[in-house]
C-alpha cells in the first residue's frame, strides 16, 4: 500500500493525505495571496513522489518551477526549521510541458468531432436554438461521411448546411441562415483567439500523461495558461473536455491503492460560470462518476461558493487557506467553508478562516474508512521543487528532452469536410438528395422513351431526344397547317364547282 503524502503539520499533529482516498476529489480554497499555488505544489509533487501522474493548468506561470530543484529560499527554510523537516531534500520533479499555442510546451490539440457539438457550443457561447443547429450540422456531417477535425471544417460544414437548407429540413429540422450566421460569427471569433490551434491533428494522447519516469515517479503534466486564460471560456471548455475523455477511455478501477491520476483545476469558478443546465448536468456526471476510473479531481477557487452544492458535496479533501470577511458575501462564504469540515473541539473554525496567515490552512483529509477527520489548524509544508518560473532555457531543456518530444509539434492536414466540400463545389459533385432526384427524373425520361404517350395519341414518329412538350408542340404544329391546308382546298374546290 501507498505511503500517506505529508502534507501541512502544526506543533501537534501532522496532516497527510491517503493515496488511497485520493480519488474521492478535494478542494484547495482561499482568497488571493494566501498560498493556494504552493499548496497545489506540495500536492502535486506527493503525488508524483508516489507514482501517481498529476495534470494541472499554470495560469500564472509559477508552477514551471517545479522541473527545477529548489533552491535558497528564506521563508522555505523558517518553514523547514519550524516543523522539524528533517528529511527535505530539494530535487525537482519529472515535468512535461503542454501549451494549445506551441509556444511554451508541446502542442495539445483535440478535433472538432472528439470535442462534440455540446461543449464547443459552450466554447461558442450559443443560446438554445443555435446549440440545436449546431448538433444538426454535426449530424449532418456524420451521415454524409464528412470528417470534422480544425475550425475550417466546420465553418464549411456550416455553409453547406444552410445552402441546402430545404433539403435536410425534412430529416434535420429547420437549419435557418440566422443560426448559421451566429455559429460563423462566433467560430470567428473563436479563430481569432486562438482556437484555430485548438483544434487539429495530431490530436493528443491522454495515455502520453499517463507515464512514470525511470525512478518511478508519476509525470507532472503542466498546461501553460497564462495565454489561454485571456479566453476563460476556451480554458473551462478545454478541461472539461479532458475530463470527459478520461472519463469515456479509462476502463473501470474502482478503489486502487493509488489514482491513475490526479487532475487539478485551478480557477474552478471558470468551469460553472453561465454553464446551461445540460452542461452542468454533464460535469456532474463526470465528477461523481470518474473516481471509478481511478481518477482524482481537484478545485482550486477563491471561494467554496464558487462550487456548486452537487459538485461541492464530492470534494473529501479539503485545504483552506484564509478568507476575508469583508461583504456579506464573503461573511457567508466563511460560514459556509467552516461548516463543511468536521468538528475539532481546539479550533474555532469560524474565527481561524479570517486570522490564517501566508501559508497556513485548515486541513481536513479522508481516513481509512472514508470519513472526514477533524479538521487541523497547520503550517503547510515547503515543496522539495523551486517555487516559481523557469527561465526560458530551463524550459526548453524539458521541453527538447520529453519522451513526446516532436511528436506533436507537426502539424497535419489530412482530407476532411473543408476539402471534399471544395472539390464538390468545383466539380459541381450532387449531394445525395440531387442524385437521388436526378436519377428519379432519369427514369422518368427513360419510361417516355419506352413508352410514348404522345405517339399513341397522335400516331406521330418521334424522335426519342424528343422531350413531351416538344412533341406536344410538334403536334400542334401540325394541326395546324394541316386544318388551313383543308381550308384552302375546300375553298379551291368550291370555287371550280361553284362555276360549273
């Protein structure tokens, strides 16, 4: 079995965290300043420590340090002195960098259809109606064999869906030019941001997170996000998506003695702001169901009332760094963070949320059995790994030595909607409704032909590139100059024998 993960101690009592109630979730809370980013640190890299692979988002760059050992630090050594850390010992931690843009990382992409029509539409921001358009276009695509993988397969799958409107309405319901147009809008929008390198191939590998370096130690994932955080709503999207595949891949687990991974989500309010009912729904499947898989989730927020109650109700263990009490709102969110913990007669709770200082966190982690133990007023310990950035050159040393290195730094553009709708647009190539409409009115031809309607009424010869009206007019035609033909004989006639 697993090890306890050290985590915060007092003078007292030391708070560790079971490898083995990982996967029951947790939550790191506290306002601005109080030392959330080193208490994910320390987390992550007890994880790591035990074999267990960590993913988290570094929003402001801070986390990179942890590729790098820890180096003279004052405040770091105070800490190390006053809870009688004897075995510390800087080192760094087995770090992979991932960065949407290229820049800061290796590349991780998705494509359009992995991602599927209810998250983008969060992505895109779309009411209810567009959401349904949305959908219909990605039916669309499935049933006509069109591949949806980067933003310009889609915005041509768009266009062609509303050109032929009249078509799919039948099947798909009505596709109206508006919808089309507020899903164009916002793909461009979402291009300009920078999702066009979101979305492409090759799409990454969840299992390339998923690894241990020689020494056994489980890899520290690390998405830079101080450039994607410029779009939060790109940011919440893409993790959830992550969390979804996770989900949908990884086979059932239940308890093991460790997570197959821990996911840490920082700036968690991101996730659930302005979230439409069947998005929530679909977080709240994902965060009760993925312990299953062996799968640990962990929030990082300013505030707990930034978790909804449902999702709030999972998270076991907690970390939580001070408060402030300043608005009513906040006064509620210091009564509501100390009545989740469970009691412990020597900490006023209420009081200890507004006095904690940098650092220092009301602690409360699972036991054996799965209960919350009383909650512990503790200093929380240093990490072994820098605390702050890496320099460039430190970066790109990680970067050119990872076991994934150029493995998804190329871009592909394979055959996909973009390109088979072009060629059909120069080849003018009929949709499966125009085939099936013309191969209809081929045959009709080919029963005039065979059987000839015109030429049974009329005994008219025809030829058979003839088409009805044609011969219909032909006919017509004839009569005519045949009845003046009779006129002018008979007049002809009358008038010889009329002298007679």
């Amino acid at each position: 079995m697993a090890e306890p993960i050290l985590i915060a101690k007092n003078l007292v009592n030391s708070s560790s965290l079971l490898p083995k109630m990982a996967n029951r979730h947790g939550l790191i809370a506290g306002a601005t300043g109080t030392g959330k980013t080193v208490t994910l640190q320390t987390l992550a890299e007890g994880f790591s420590k035990a074999g267990v692979p960590v993913f988290m988002a570094d929003v402001k760059g801070d986390l990179s340090g942890m590729s790098q050992p820890a180096g003279e630090n004052k405040k770091v050594q105070e800490r190390i002195t006053l809870l009688g850390l004897n075995e510390y010992a800087a080192q760094s931690s087995p770090v992979t960098f991932w960065d949407v843009f290229g820049e800061q990382g290796h590349p991780i992409r998705t494509t359009i259809s992995e991602m599927g029509p209810l998250l983008l539409s969060r992505m895109l921001d779309l009411n209810t109606v567009q959401t349904g358009v949305l959908h219909a276009i990605f039916k669309i695509a499935d049933d006509e064999g069109f591949l949806l993988l980067d933003l310009k397969d889609l915005r041509a799958m768009a266009q062609h869906a509303a050109e032929h409107s009249e078509q799919y309405q039948s099947t798909y319901g009505n596709i109206s030019a508006a919808s089309v147009g507020a899903i164009q809008r916002n793909l461009l929008q979402l291009e300009m941001e920078g999702g066009d390198q979101l979305f492409g191939e090759p799409a990454v590998n969840l299992n390339d997170m998923l690894q241990t370096d020689a020494q056994g130690r489980g890899m520290v994932n690390i998405l830079a996000s101080n450039k994607l955080f410029n779009s939060p709503r790109v940011y919440g999207t893409l993790l959830l998506w992550m969390l979804s595949e996770l989900y949908e891949n990884l086979p059932e687990a239940g308890d093991l003695d460790k997570p197959k991974l821990v996911f840490f989500f920082d700036e968690a309010h991101l996730l659930f702001n302005d979230a439409p009912k069947a998005l929530m729904q679909k977080i709240e499947q994902v965060i009760r169901l993925i312990r299953s898989k062996a799968v640990g989730v962990y929030f990082v927020s300013q505030n707990p009332l930034d978790i909804p109650d449902v999702v709030l109700g999972q998270l076991g263990n907690r970390v939580q760094h001070a408060l402030r009490a300043y608005t009513p709102r906040d006064q509620k969110a210091v009564k509501a963070a100390a009545e989740t913990f469970r009691v412990n007669p020597a900490v006023d709770v209420v009081t200890a949320i507004t006095e904690l200082g940098v650092g220092e966190a009301l602690v409360s982690f699972l036991d054996e059995k799965g209960a919350p133990k009383p909650v512990e007023r503790s200093y929380v310990c240093p990490p072994e790994s820098r605390i702050g950035p890496a320099t460039e050159a430190e970066r790109t040393a990680v970067i050119t030595s990872s076991h994934i290195n150029n493995k998804y730094e190329a871009l592909v553009d394979r055959e996909s909607a973009y390109e088979l709708l072009t060629k059909r647009a120069e080849v003018q190539v009929p949709t499966k409704e125009e085939a099936a409409k013309a191969e209809e009115a081929t045959k009709e031809q080919a029963d005039e032909r065979d059987f000839d309607w015109v030429g049974v009424l009329t005994g008219e010869r025809v030829k058979p590139s003839d088409s009805t009206v044609e011969r219909v007019a032909k006919k017509a035609m004839q009569s005519f100059g045949a009845q003046i033909g009779r006129a002018i004989l008979r007049g002809v006639l009358g008038t010889i024998l009329g002298k007679r």
